[in-house]
C-alpha cells in the first residue's frame, strides 16, 4: 500500500514537511510532556478512576457497554478543573476525543458540530 505523501508545515510561506524543524519548537514551545506535569500522582489517580468505572460513563448513558480507557476531567484543568475524583470520569477513547474537540472549538471560539 503506497504510503501518504507529507503533509506541508502549517505555517504558511514555510516549505518544510511536517514535523517542521524551524517551527515545530516556535509551536509548542517549551511544553513539557503531560507525564512531567501531572507526576506519578495522576497515574495512581488515573488506574483507581478505571477501577471503579471499568465502561464508559456516556455509553452507559445510552444504553452500550464499551470500556473505558480514558480518565476526563469533567470540568476542563483549563477552564478552573482540578483533579479531585467528583471532577474525574472514565470515557473511551471515542466519546474522550469528541468531548476534547468540542472543548477545543469552545476555546477557540469556532462552532462546534453536534
């Protein structure tokens, strides 16, 4: 199977293929890795949150049983969430990537598709 030609750097003007080496540091920054900001606290926290919750909390809600792999903050570390336990939920990926773009577009002010 033929692989996917590169894709071009975001930036425009720039003609450099992804990962970018000029803009890729200018994008991110000096962003440390999730594991380095949230410690190993967040991985004991992350297993007894999958423990207690081994299905999906929305999928549950309409009735499917699929399992959770992901810990959600409820309210967003970003928009004032912290790590306490009534802040957490365990989600599959599916429903964690859906409910992270929509707090994405929120964020950057664009409609979100229902």
């Amino acid at each position: 199977m033929p692989m996917a030609p590169p894709r071009p750097c975001t930036l425009p003007g720039c003609r450099h293929s992804r990962p970018c080496p000029t803009h890729d540091k200018a994008w991110h920054g000096d962003r440390p890795h999730w594991r380095e900001r949230y410690g190993p606290a967040w991985d004991r926290t992350r297993a007894q949150v999958l423990a207690e919750e081994p299905f999906c909390r929305l999928c549950l809600k309409y009735g499917r049983r699929r399992p959770s792999t992901t810990v959600d903050h409820i309210v967003p570390k970003a928009w004032g969430g912290g790590d306490e336990r009534t802040n957490l939920q365990a989600l599959c990926a599916w429903h964690q990537h859906r409910k992270a773009s929509r707090e994405g577009a929120i964020g950057r002010n664009t409609r979100v598709a229902r």
